[in-house]
C-alpha cells in the first residue's frame, strides 16, 4: 500500500472520528448539561444620555422606573456562571426624537458568559415632554407668631418674578414661587437670602424634578419697625377778618398710631396736620387734611391719615369809648328850667366789633330823666338807647350834674281903686 493511500485512508479516519466525538459531545451536554432559563429580577435601571434628549428641547416628565426584570437562556452550566451584581439595564434617552408616552428598550450590559441570552428585550415605558419656559411671580409667606407693639411692613422679593424651564407639563402647573419669612421674635428691619419653593393651583408643592429654577434664591426685605402713638395738632397759618377771633381747634381723631424708623419717632411728641390758612375768614372751617409727611415715619396700612379739623372763629367783642356830646333833659318838672352843669361826658361801651365799629353816637340818644326832682343840683345816670347785645361798661363821670331852677313869675302891678265923683 503506497503511503498516499495510507494518509487518505487516516483522514477519512480523523473526520469520522471529529464528527463522533462531537455527537458524543452534544449528547454528553444534552444529557449532562441541557439548555436551561432563568429570571432576574430587580436590576437597575441606568439613565443616560438626558443632556442629548434636552439638547433635542425634550425632558423627561416623570421619573421611569427605577428596576426592571430580565428571563436568560442558555446551557444550564453558563447560567450559573453569571455574576447577577454585574447586570445593569440602560435606559438611552438620546434614542428618543418625539414628546409623549411611549416605550423604550433597555441595553443589558454585564450579561455573560457570551453564550448567555436574553429570553426577550425589556423595555419601559416613558413619558416625555417638550422643554418650555415661564416666568412666575414670588410670593412672601410669613411664619411665626408677629411681634407686639411693632408695624410689619410689606415685604419686598429681588427679584420679583423668576424664570422656570423644563417638562411642560409640570412647569405650567405651576402658579407661584413662595419663600417664608420667620417673624418669630422680630424686632428690626430683616435681610434674608432665602429659598424658593414652588406651589400649584391646589397650594401643593412642585418637586423642582424635570424642571429648573434659573434662580433658586431670593433676596427679600421685610420693614419692621416700632408703634408709637402721637398726639395731633392742627396748624393754623393767618388771621380771621377784622373783629373775629378764633375761639377753638378741635383735631378728630386727636391721636394717631405711626410707625418707623427708632431714630426718627423715638424723638417725636406730636404731629401736625398740613397748613390751614384762615386768612380774612370771619365763619367756621371744617376740613379735612392729611397730617404733614416726616421722612421715615409711617402711618398704619388702613388707617387714614387724613383728620378732620374743625376751627370755631367768632366775632369777637370789644370795648370802645364814645364822647356825648348831646344830652337830651327829659321830664323838666314844671315850674322849673333845667341846666346840664356836665360839660363833657364819656362812656365805653362792649359789644360784637361790627355792631361797635359802625355805632352812630348819636343814635345812642343820651338823656337824663328829671322826673320827680326840685329845685337844686342834682346827680342823676345817663340813659342811652343801646342796641341789642351791646352793653355799657363805664361812664365818666358815672353821673351828670343837673340843676333845677324854678322859675320865677312877677308879681301883678297894683291898680288904683276908681273913684266916684258925687252927683251934682
């Protein structure tokens, strides 16, 4: 046999002998080692790639899950061999191109052997919004008990508005951006850079996931300064018209609560109404005035600063003297000629200044009344026709000098009795 022959015959050998040692084989692991399938669960779910999702104006709006379930196959002895603290499932997100609910497969990474696979791809369901902003306003909370005898003024936020992007869903669910002030014992102005916590319609809090705060701080200014309570004046500039006098001020309310900075109001012990000018009024002034502004003190919020000044101006009552110079000599007694021995009398009288000022001295018609006396001197009051509401104060002198003289009648001339002469 030539050894051509001799090397064909052994290697048509060598390939039955391959072919039934892998027959052997395949049985052998059929038999001793068959194909098997196995669960896993609870894997974690890796998030990735969200910077090239939001890049594309999308965001997640809601959390996915966090762990998912996987079922392997393979031959019984390569399942054993997997290490379950290796798995982890990836959740690609730069794969996604649409806004809405919809389902995503997961990468498995960490499954080996290699011969090991997976049963079926898991996949998860996720929700996924556009990216869209909106600017929304802060408001101030107050917390804590508010100090006695001190005035909370309003609060001021800077800046006033802040700006959110994110998930659409949840940033128009959003109406305010709240940051709480402590008044608990708070006695002075407060400075606070405080946190912002954002609310929904219903007063619940928005979780800042999936949406950003372009500004997370605020700076926010609260005035609290101290009540002090301050009698009130008013200030009356001018005179009334000639012959009237201010008789009474009266300030309603009389006292007012303010407010301000210690320095300022620790100093004041009054306040003053704004200028009333009375000049050349001769009737009452009823007005209503605000009370004169001084730089760092306030007025309650709700009160009125305005006070109602009621200014009573009467005419006012003087006293003038006048020089009789007619005296009238009334009720002569018969029989007797009166003369008036008082050469200048002068009497003060008191009355309303208008009524004063245009008194005519003569209308007063000074007379004496005689009636009753006799012959001689006499002391006796002057009489004057004053009008009403005037009154005489003093007389000088307080009486004039009068004298009667009776007068006297001549005597009848005697006549001489007639004579008769005697009859012839």
């Amino acid at each position: 046999m030539s050894k051509l022959k001799l090397f064909e015959r052994n290697g048509a050998i060598k390939v039955i002998s391959v072919v039934i040692a892998f027959i052997l084989w395949l049985y052998a692991v059929s038999e001793l080692n068959p194909e098997a399938t196995k669960s896993i669960t609870d894997i974690p779910i890796i998030v990735q790639n969200a910077d090239e999702l939001w890049n594309k104006g999308l965001t997640l709006a809601k959390d996915p899950p966090t762990k998912t379930s996987i079922r392997i196959r393979g031959l019984g002895n390569d399942i054993s061999k997997v290490n379950l603290n290796n798995i982890k499932a990836i959740l690609d997100l730069s794969i996604i191109e649409n806004d809405g609910v919809q389902q995503v497969q997961l990468d498995i990474e960490g499954l080996t052997p290699r011969e090991v696979r997976l049963d079926t791809i898991p996949e998860v369901s996720v929700t996924i919004n556009k990216v869209t902003n909106k600017i929304i306003p802060v408001n101030i909370r107050y917390v804590g008990a508010q100090p006695k005898e001190y005035y909370i003024h309003e609060a001021t936020a800077d800046p006033k508005n802040i700006t959110i992007i994110g998930a659409e869903s949840i940033v128009n669910s959003v109406v305010k951006a709240v940051v709480e002030v402590n008044l608990e014992n708070a006695k002075e102005k407060l400075e606070l850079s405080l946190p912002i916590t954002l609310y929904d319609a219903s007063d619940k809090k928005v979780e800042p996931r999936y949406i950003e705060m372009l500004q997370k701080f605020v700076m926010v200014t609260v005035p609290i300064y101290p009540l002090k309570t301050l009698p009130v004046s008013a200030t009356v500039t001018g005179e009334p018209a000639v012959g009237f006098i201010v008789k009474s001020v009266v300030v309603e309310p009389d006292k007012i609560v303010v407010n301000g900075d210690p320095a300022v109001i620790s100093k004041l012990e009054k306040l003053a109404t704004e200028e009333i000018d009375i000049s050349g009024k001769s009737g009452d002034v009823n007005v209503k005035i605000p009370i004169e502004a001084i730089p760092g003190v306030f007025f309650d919020t709700g009160k009125v600063r305005d006070v109602n000044v009621r200014i009573d101006i009467e005419e006012q009552t003087i006293e003038r003297s006048f020089e009789l110079k007619s005296i009238s000599l009334n009720n002569i007694p018969e029989g007797y000629e009166a003369e008036l021995m008082t050469q200048l009398v002068r009497v003060t009288l008191s009355g309303r200044y208008s009524a004063i000022d245009k008194l005519d001295v003569d209308s007063l018609k000074p007379s004496v009344d005689l009636k009753g006396l006799t012959e001689g001197e006499h002391l006796v009051e002057i009489q004057l026709n004053l009008p009403s509401g005037m009154q005489k104060v003093d007389s000088s002198p307080p009486k004039v000098l009068v004298r009667l003289t009776m007068i006297e009648t001549p005597s009848p001339e005697p006549t001489e009795a007639p004579t008769t002469s005697p009859l012839p």
